[in-house]
C-alpha cells in the first residue's frame, strides 16, 4: 500500500488525518498509477508532495484549504494530459511525470508559508492547448500570491489587486496572436504591516522559436492609510 496524489471519481485524495487515502498497487489500471508504483524515484516523489501538501493544508485557513484543493485538481489533470501528450521533450512518460513532480514540489514551498505578519498562500491555473501545427501542446501555469490571514479589508484589497497583475491568458495572443507556452510566477521579497513587495516572473515560448523569452519586475504596495503602488 502507498500513498498517492490522485483524484477517484471526482474527489480529490491525499493522506493525512482529515482525509486519508490509501492506494494498493496490486490494483493499480491506469498509466500514471502504475508509474508511481514501480519508479521509486517518482514514487518518493509522490511521498515528497503529499507531505508537503499536508501540511500547507494544515497551516490554511478554510478558504486557503479551498484554493490549494483546487490547483491541485487543475494540477493533476494537467500533469496526466501533458505527459500524455509530451514525448517530444522527455525521451519517456516517467521522465515527464518526475520533471513535473518536482515542479510542483518546489510549488509547496510556497503554499503556506510566514513572511512578516502574514500567512501567505499561493494560488495556480494550468492549462493544456492543443497545437495542430507542430503536433506540440500548449502548456502553462499562472501563480500569484495570496494572503491567507490575518484578513481586513487592506489584505482583501491587496489580494484582489494580485490577480488582475498576475493572472495568465492561458498563453493566448503573446506569439503574434497566437497560442504559446506560459509561466507566471512570483517570489514574496518583503512583507510587514505596512508594506508588501513582491516580484513578478514571466517566461513564455513561441513554438519554432530558437528559445524563449522571459522578464521580472518588483511591485512595491504600502497598505497605510490607502492601498497603493508605489512609485
């Protein structure tokens, strides 16, 4: 019996006191179940994230708890789709699986984490495109930050300010109107009662291209005695 990060019949599962799940891979069906099962690398892998998220779930508030279950769905759907469909950048569909992994490890670093006065959270979207023309998925993924608690009314402000700042359009339009690969993600540099600053990434590819292009730039919020950027 193992532990697994995986979603049956809709729910999402993960091994922890609140919501336990146990996976026998003497039954394992599907491609991805028995990858887990018989890599050890991806398998201690899986161990790695499901501790890692259980204990960001821990840390969260309800509506934290909420938002984190839901990137990992997305996650999830994400990872078996890409894998599926990516032999032409891993030489196999293990090798997509473990890449991705430890992505979204590195992920949980972020997912509930003290900075200052304040519990931050991380929120995600991944999406997967088609691309007729080169036979290559459009993949991406948009993270921005989140203020978990304490909550007031500057904090909701500032959280509903990130979204717009941040939030990916699933790589539409940015390769001469078309379609490309997206990555949008941040780091949390500084953080009191007063001010917030945070640095945004953002990289993205045009398939064909020789290679692709990225970019970062730090905002600077003062919360008192109005939300601001500044200058």
């Amino acid at each position: 019996m193992k532990r697994i990060v995986w979603i049956t019949l809709g729910w999402l599962v993960f091994l922890s006191t609140t919501q336990a799940a146990s996976f026998d891979c003497s039954k394992s069906k599907t491609t991805l179940e028995k990858t887990i099962c018989t890599n050890p690398k991806i398998s201690e892998l899986d161990e790695t994230l499901a501790k890692n998220y259980d204990s960001a779930m821990k840390m969260l508030s309800k509506d934290g708890r909420n938002i984190l279950r839901e990137g990992q769905k997305q996650w999830l759907h994400y990872l078996k789709v890409i894998c599926a469909e990516n032999n032409w950048k891993y030489k196999d569909f293990s090798e997509c699986v473990g890449h991705k992994y430890s992505n979204r490890i590195k992920d949980m670093q972020t997912a509930a984490i003290p900075i200052g006065p304040y519990l931050f959270s991380r929120i995600d979207y991944f999406y997967v495109a088609k691309d007729n023309a080169s036979n290559q998925p459009f993949e991406g993924q948009t993270s921005y930050p989140r203020i978990d608690e304490p909550m007031s009314e500057a904090i909701k402000e500032w959280n509903a300010q990130m979204v717009p700042a941040s939030e990916a359009d699933k790589g539409e339009g940015i390769c001469d109107g078309s379609q490309g690969d997206m990555s949008i993600y941040f780091k949390v540099e500084l953080a009191t009662d007063k001010i917030i600053s945070v640095k945004m990434y953002d990289w993205w590819y045009c398939h064909g291209a020789a290679h692709g292009y990225g970019d970062g730039n730090t905002n600077t919020y003062v919360l008192k005695p109005k939300l601001h950027l500044l200058d």
